[in-house]
C-alpha cells in the first residue's frame, strides 16, 4: 500500500568490518547496533536516492490490529524526536526532493530522491524517525481519520476496491497473516492506543530490523562517515524473531463470493499458491513468465481464448504476487483475474482458464513465444534499473528479503534463463482441486459503503 505523504574505507568505532561488494559497484556492512547498509554509486547525475526497509509488514500485524503496520507507516511521517510535524516533508520539499513510504506484505519501505549535496539531510531525517517518532495522541487520531479516508476512497467506495489483493486472500489462505485485511478494519484501527504504538515501533523498528540503501551520486568514504555520524548512535535493540507464514496448500477448490455495489459487471478471481519465492526462486520466475504468456498482451493466451475468440471476458490479467513480484516470502499468490457480462457464467470462465493451462501444460511454449515474452521482461527490467528509485528500493527489499541486492541486476539473466518446460510445469501446478475462486457479484440494490 503505497501512501501519498504530502509530497577502501577504514571503519569508524560505529562499524562492524563486514564490508565487501555485493555486485556491479555495490558495497554492503553493518553497524554496531545492527543496521544493514547498501551502498551503490552512480556518478552520473548529481542525485541520490535513500531508502529504509524495515522487516515488518502488515502480515506481521497482531490479531485483532489489522491496519496496524499501515498506520503505523503514517505515524512515522508525523514528526520525530528533533522534529515538528510536517518538518521532514519541508526539509525534503525544500532541497527540491520528493519521498514516500509503502506497506507490502513483509516490508515496509521509506525513500528519499534528492540532490546530492542534500544526502545528510536525508540521512539525519531516517535517523531522527529511526530513533524516535513523535508518538502522542494527536498524532494517532489525526492518521487513524487519514487511513480511514483512504481506505473509503481505495477500496469502500469505488467499483472492485480490494479486489483481488483484499478479497481474494481470505478465501486462499486459512491463518490470519495471510488471510486478513492488511488495509485495516474500522473497528480495529479505532482501537489502536499509543502503547500499541510504542510496542510495535520497540518490536519492529530497531535498526538490527533495517537496511538502509544509498544510490546514486554518492562517495563511499563520505557516505559511511554520514552514516556513522547520524545512524552509529541509535540505540542497538535486538530483531524479532522471524516467524514463519507458511501453511499447506489448498487440497480442494475453495470458494468465496463478495457482493459489490458499485460494480457495474461481475468479476472473478482465481488463486493459486506458487513456489516459494526466496527457497525456489527459479520455480518463482517460472510463474512469473507463465503469467506474461497467458495474459500480457492482446497476443496472450487468456486474450487470444476469453477476449477475442470465445467472447467471455472484458477484461482479463494474470500476475504473481498479489501486489507484484518481489514483495513477500512465503506464501505468494499466482492470480488470474477477470471482468465479465453478467450473462456469462463463472464455470464458462473456469473451464477456459483450465483449458487453456492444460494445453500449456502438455504442450510446452514454442521458442518464439517465449522469446516474446522474455524479451519484454528483460526490457523492462532494464528500465526499471534506470530508474534511481527503482534502483535504491530495489537494492533495499533484495537486501532484506534474499540477503542480496545484486539479485536486482541479475533478474534479467534468470528470468531469461526460464525454459519453455519450465512454464510448462508451472501451468501444470495451477489444478482446480488446489485453488480459490472468489465470485464478485454487483449488488445492483442502491447500497451505499459503510464503515
């Protein structure tokens, strides 16, 4: 959930000698307190980008506080132990940089891009936040009233909100980190008090739980000595313990239906488990081509059979990952979604879907069609490695969900390397008696969304 928030170096006593290159021009260590670093010079523009990660998502979330990491993403922007409320978005503003924050399944991520002479800037504001956000009652009600907003205008409010990301999961999974609302339920968000707060950020927000990443137009010496300068003092808390999210797969086809009322067409959405996504990560890229191949593009298979040929579907997608690839560990979710005439049936939907995998599954892609779809791929993986936030976000969540940011620069290669049987043996894993099917109906009854 990404939120618009408006707008060779000898170690000091503040470091570990762990250093050493992680990749094309990447150098990686650790602070005394546990803080991982990345650091990846680019020299070619006066621009750098900072970014921190931390190791909780909202799967991590407490029952009975779904919504928490969320908010408590919000509340890390409200100001800080040094800090007025809306300081930092002034001192970014100011040096003529943008930032944000997001939520994802196991991480949540805060990024600068700014002019390189603003680095400490940058890096005195993680700090400070790092070390202590201003926590007090204000705060909490004010972004308790902003997440509610959000959530109206996300998902309550508009036709298809939360679908599939919020609706699909209860249905797929059985335990609350992967079945639940990551976006928050109203009454659970209300409840939320300032002790909830301070146990969450001593839980989740010590810095043996983050990696910090530098990229950009950024010398290595200067860096470290700014680092250890705003970062070597905060307090070191141990990390929790990671806990595991993994629960067995679906041994039948599962069913769910959600009404809508601002839906003007039914939709459906299919989900499957996939390999996991750090312990298998060459079954993972495999669902990620096979999702290209049956729905990327008006040349895709789903396309070709549901939109053009056979009529079913107005719409029709495919994706690994419910919020994309990349964003969790074990368990992910391959899903197939589609928009449709009231007049077509769920089961004509189904059976063309089945179809369509079997027929992948016994007949592998030829060379010309998976080149197609690994060629888009790998362009657009290099793009996204022009782009310095990219880069710097990316850097960071393959430091901390894979313990290797290179893994970034070698994505192009890997998925390249995906063979036509390897798509075909993903297909073969998408059976109909280990997946979900959630139904969602218009209400077409004049209900408004509440609360």
């Amino acid at each position: 959930m990404r939120c618009r928030h408006t707008g060779g170096y000898a170690p000091s006593a503040g470091t570990v000698t762990v250093a050493h290159m992680a990749g094309p021009d990447l150098h990686r260590y650790v602070l005394d307190n546990g803080l991982r670093v990345v650091l990846a010079p680019d020299s070619t523009s006066p621009v750098v980008g900072v970014s921190v990660h931390y190791d909780v998502g909202f799967r991590s979330e407490p029952e009975g506080r779904t919504g928490f990491a969320h908010l408590f993403e919000h509340l890390m922007f409200q100001g800080s132990e040094s800090l007025e409320k809306l300081a930092h978005f002034r001192h970014i503003q100011g040096s003529g940089g943008t930032f944000n924050g997001s939520t994802h399944p196991d991480y949540t991520d805060y990024f600068e891009v700014l002019p390189s002479a603003a680095l400490e800037r940058a890096l005195f504001l993680e700090a400070d936040r790092m070390r202590a956000p201003k926590l007090t009652e204000e705060n909490l009600a004010n972004q308790i009233d902003v997440v509610k907003e959000e959530i109206r205008l996300n998902v309550l409010n508009r036709p298809y909100g939360g679908f599939p990301w919020i609706l699909l999961p209860p249905v797929l999974y059985d335990t609350f980190p992967n079945a639940h609302n990551g976006y928050g339920d109203f009454v659970d968000l209300e409840r939320a008090t300032l002790d909830d707060c301070a146990e969450f950020f001593d839980t989740f927000y010590a810095p043996a739980n983050a990696v910090l990443t530098i990229a950009g137009d950024v010398d290595i010496e200067r860096a470290r000595e700014l680092i250890d300068a705003h970062f070597g003092d905060v307090p070191a808390r141990q990390a929790p313990p990671r806990p595991s999210f993994a629960e067995p797969a679906p041994t039948g086809e599962k069913r769910g239906t959600h009404e809508d009322p601002h839906a003007p067409l039914p939709a459906l959405a299919v989900g499957y488990r996939m390999p996991d996504p750090v312990g298998d990560l060459d079954g993972y890229l495999a669902n990620l081509v096979l999702a290209s191949v049956l729905a990327d593009g008006d040349g895709s298979r789903l396309q070709q059979r549901l939109v053009h040929t056979d009529a079913l579907v107005s719409d029709i997608g495919a994706g690994a990952g419910l919020f994309g690839p990349f964003e969790a560990r074990d368990p992910d979710t391959f899903a197939i979604t589609a928009v449709h005439p009231a007049e077509v049936s769920d089961a004509q939907i189904l059976d063309a879907v089945d179809e369509e995998l079997a027929k992948l599954a016994s007949t592998p892609p030829d060379a010309e069609e998976l080149a197609k779809v690994t060629a888009r791929w790998t362009a657009n993986l290099h793009s996204e490695h022009d782009r310095l936030i990219s880069r710097t976000l990316g850097f960071g969540s393959f430091a901390l969900l894979y313990d290797d940011p290179s893994l970034f620069y070698q994505l192009p290669e890997r998925i390249g390397a995906v063979t036509a049987d390897d798509v075909s043996a993903a297909a073969a894993a998408l059976r109909p008696d280990a997946r979900a099917v959630l139904v969602v109906a218009p209400a077409n009854n004049g209900t408004e969304a509440t609360e």
